[in-house]
C-alpha cells in the first residue's frame, strides 16, 4: 500500500500542551500511589464508588 500521496502533516516538536500532557502521563504512570486497572471491569467498578 503506497501512502505517500495522503499528504499528512507533522510536527517535529510538540506543541506545548502536548509537551504538558505527555509530561502528565509520565508523573502519573512513575507515581505508586496513582490507582491503575488490569482491565475495563476494575476501572467501572472504581468508578461506580
């Protein structure tokens, strides 16, 4: 499949709210104390309390 006719378009550097939200998710995802769920049931369950 040959896509270099789509024309997409990227940025090299992230604007700075992408920069914030990937930042974010590293904090989150390095912090012991953030809750996280094996799979969708634990996330509705946590989230229904």
């Amino acid at each position: 499949m040959d896509i270099s006719n789509l024309n997409v378009q990227t940025d090299k550097d992230p604007n700075k709210a992408t920069e914030a939200a990937v930042e974010e998710g590293r904090r989150i995802a390095a912090d012991p104390n953030v809750p996280g769920y094996k799979d969708m049931a634990s996330l509705r369950s946590a989230l229904d309390e």
